[in-house]
C-alpha cells in the first residue's frame, strides 16, 4: 500500500513578518552595492551592478529555494499558486513585480496587510503566495532525556 505525503495547512505570511524579511534582504543587498560602489564610483555603473545583483539575488534565491536569506530567517516561503515551486520564469515576472510595486509609491506592498491571501501586486503578477512554515516540534521521549539517542 502507497503512503500519502502528509498535508499541511499553510498559513499565508503577512505584512509585518515579510517587511522585516524584505529588511534583512536590503540589508544583505545594501552591504553588497555598496561594496560595488566602491570599486565601480561612476553613478551609472553602480545603479546597473546593483539592479543586476537585486533581480540575480531575488530571482535566484526564489527559484533554488523559495527563500532569500531574510525569508529564511522569518521562515516563510515563496510558492505558486498551486504550490509547486518556482520557476526561472515565474521568479522574473514575480520581480518585475517587484518594480511594479515600488513604482507606484510602494503600494503594491502595502496591498498585503489588505488582501484576503496577503497577496501583494507583485504575488498576484507572478501567481504566488507568501507562506508560513510548518514548525518542526521535537518529541521527546524517555530515552532522549536520559541521554540516548532512540
């Protein structure tokens, strides 16, 4: 007989946990520019490095694992609609997204603390959700609390 994956209910992420994951992300992304606009002074190579390294960090992380370093950190995750993981096409459309949402005074992010799936324009662009990751609960058992290993 075939066993079934366990299911989860996922729980979309919402405006605050991914705000602060977005600042981990500008932090880490700041660092990195900035380190590029020492080497590179001239404004238009420097604003052309740092868009390249942007999308290459979002996009790249979204695709290898639904997760920049500050989703990580707020464990929640990035998938499509239908849960499947992201692809390198889904990923771009999801960061053009992006500069869609801050084009217009940043109210594509703002969306989400609205939206009934905590849904931002960018989301709804690249046809994903945000969501919270199933904590891992440790059981412990007579044996773990005496020192054993099983």
């Amino acid at each position: 007989m075939e066993q079934k994956p366990k299911e989860f209910a996922l729980e979309y992420a919402g405006f605050w946990v991914r705000l602060g994951a977005g600042i981990i992300d500008l932090l880490i992304l700041g660092f990195i520019v900035g380190i590029v606009a020492c080497v590179f002074p001239s404004p238009i190579i420097y604003i052309a490095v740092g868009l390249l390294v942007s999308v290459a960090h979002f996009v790249g992380f979204w695709v290898w694992r639904g997760q920049t370093p500050g989703k990580m950190v707020a464990g929640i995750k990035v998938i499509r609609t239908d849960s499947s993981p992201l692809t390198w096409q889904c990923a771009l459309l999801r960061c053009w997204g992006y500069i869609v949402s801050a084009m217009i005074l940043f109210i594509g992010f703002i969306w989400i603390a609205f939206d009934s799936c905590k849904q931002g324009i960018h989301d709804k662009i690249g046809d994903t959700y945000v969501v919270k990751l199933p904590v891992r609960q440790v059981v412990l058992t007579e044996s773990y609390a005496r020192g054993g290993v099983g």
